[in-house]
C-alpha cells in the first residue's frame, strides 16, 4: 500500500435496480438460494435484499420498518411511504419531496438519472469511474509534455501556489500524477480500488463522489497555501488527499477492519493509519521525505476521519479485507452484500 502525493517538479447508491426488480419498499427479491436472514436468522430460499441497508432479509422482515433499517432515518417521509420511483402509485407530491437535492437539480436540467439512463450507470461505480479518470489524466498527462511541453503540462495539470486561481487545476490535480513514473499513480489506484468501492457501498455514490473530489481539492489548495507561505514554487498533483480521505472514513467505520497485507500479513486499518498519520507528521515537522505533499496527505486524513465520525451511526462495516483479492463476501450467506446474489460492479 503506497500513499504519495508528488511535488510537481516539471518545469520547476448501488441504487439502480432492473425494472420490475423493485417494489415500493425499496426491497429487491434476491434469486439467491439459501441465504440466512439478517435479522432472525431463517434459512430463506427467496431472500429480500434492502437497497437502503444492504442486508438480507426473509419475507416477514423484507420491509425497513420490520428489521430496524437505518434508512428510515435518512428518509425524511413523515408518510412513511416509501417511493423507489418504479410505481406510478405514489402520488406525485410525495415522490417530489422524497427526493434529494441533487435530483430535484437534476430533474430541473432535464437530466435523466434514473434506472437504464446513462447517468443511471454511474450509481454503484464511482470508484471505478475515478480510476479510469486518474488512467486517462495519466495518459493526456504525456501527450501534453510530448508535444506541447512543461510550461503546458504544469498550466493544465498541477496546482500551483504561482496561479492557485487557475480553479481548472484544483481538479485536474486530483487525476493528475507524477509522468513518466508508475509508482505514483500505481499506488494511489491500488488505495483507492480496494478502499473505495466499500466506502462507496456504505456511504452511496453521490456522497462518495463529493467526498473524493471535495477532499482532493481542499488536499490540494492546503499544500499551496504551505507552499505560499514557504516560498516554494512546486506546486502538487496526485490522488493521495483523495485515498487518505477514503482510508480515514473506512477506519473510523470499523478501525478493527482486518486488511490483509500481500494476501499473508493481517494488519488492523487503526494501525495503517496510524503509521501514514505518524509519517505526515514527521514530514510536515522535521521536512521528511523531500518532494512528497505532506500537507495534502494530512488534509485528507483529517477530512475523512471527521467524515467517518458524522456517517458512523448510520452505517454497517465489513470486518475483513484482503488487498489484492477484493472485498470478503457480505452477511447473510450467498444473497448478503458482495455475495453471489448481490450486485456486481455493474
């Protein structure tokens, strides 16, 4: 596991269901055979998967009212309807105010993000979405200094205490890493791939993007504004505030999380953390490891860690993860979260 985020020194929820796959609970019936009910335990051979929890469920507990599901908070229906937006039932009024913010937006600007649009394919794979940006970036990142040159390449990709209102790099920063090198951006990806598709599981994507990208911004700025004050004109680009922010969220989550180091070496996250907090802190104070942001890389920490603590009482953690294998499968036997009756990546 790597987190480095580079001086630039160059020129210087899985929410979509298939049609008629949901009813108005917002349960979605799970072909798998065999699961166990997370609430009472019943071997059930048709088991109910909650979109809003993630668990698994017989027939008598299917409903969020009936296994204490944590999305009754969040639902903010003094009705108690609950509207998963396949039936025309629902009064319009009711489906109007159950939707979020971003929806209503959305729906002002006539874009259509519900189950089978093309927005619709985003929900559930965010994670993979920002990978293939970072890749991408990585790329341009090359054609640019190929052919255009340094001054270019640092206009476009980093962000700099010299410009800091070229407000483009705030972001292009985030997906940008250090060129002609893997190391870097290998490290980030391997963080961000494992991490954050259980982050994005348990927090949905819509949040998870905000996180990722608010996180990689705010990283970013602080390291120049240290940069600014230190006189140093090399200005940063990588993902590491990013995946530090991710980490953070996940070990406040479940700190116990067993990550299985090299598929051998069992390590709780708590102790992960604690070791990156422990470098950030030395590099910031006594100036260790020359050309790594540590500003950025603490930053993040923090913004996840602060992050976690407002989301931990709503949300269920997995107790083990294996780099380089993926996830553990999920609770409730083959229908459960990351069983071979949940949703894959798509």
């Amino acid at each position: 596991m790597f987190f480095e985020e580079r001086f630039a020194t160059i020129g210087s929820e899985p929410d979509e269901e298939k049609d008629g796959g949901e009813n108005i609970s917002g349960v979605t019936p799970n072909p798998s055979p065999m699961a166990k009910c997370d609430e009472c335990g019943k071997n059930e051979n048709m088991p109910y998967q909650c979109r809003h929890c993630g668990g698994t469920f017989c027939g008598d507990h299917r409903l969020p009212e009936n296994h204490s599901c944590p999305g009754l908070d969040n639902w903010n229906d003094p009705k108690a309807v609950f509207d998963s937006g396949f039936d025309d039932s629902v009064s319009g009024a009711n489906r109007t105010n159950s939707r979020s913010r971003g929806e209503r937006i959305a729906a002002k600007l006539g874009l259509d993000t519900g189950p089978g649009s093309f927005l619709g394919y985003f929900r559930g794979n965010m994670t993979y979405l920002f990978l293939g940006l970072m890749w991408v970036t990585f790329l341009l990142q090359h054609i640019v200094l190929l052919t255009a040159g340094s001054p270019a390449h640092r206009a476009i990709f980093v962000i700099s205490p010299q410009n800091p209102l070229y407000v483009w790099t705030w972001v292009t920063s985030i997906f940008s890493h250090a060129p002609f090198g893997l190391f870097h951006i290998a490290g980030n990806s391997i963080v961000i791939y494992f991490f954050g598709r259980i982050v994005e599981q348990y927090i949905g994507s819509r949040d998870f993007a905000l996180l990722f990208l608010g996180s990689g911004v705010l990283a970013g700025l602080g390291q120049i504004a240290i940069q600014a004050y230190q006189a140093n004109p090399a200005g940063a680009l990588g993902a590491s505030g990013a995946a530090l922010a991710i980490m953070g969220v996940l070990t406040v989550l479940n700190p116990s999380l067993k990550v299985y180091l090299y598929f051998i070496l069992p390590v709780p996250l708590w102790v992960i953390t604690i070791g990156y907090a422990g470098l950030t802190a030395f590099g910031i104070i006594g100036g260790i490891g020359g050309g790594i942001a540590h500003v950025a890389h603490g930053v993040g920490l923090v913004i996840g860690l602060l992050y976690g603590r407002r989301v931990k009482d709503r949300l269920r953690a997995p107790s083990e993860l294996q780099l380089g294998g993926g996830m553990r499968r999920g609770p409730g036997g083959p229908g459960g979260p990351g069983g071979p009756g949940g949703r894959g990546p798509f």
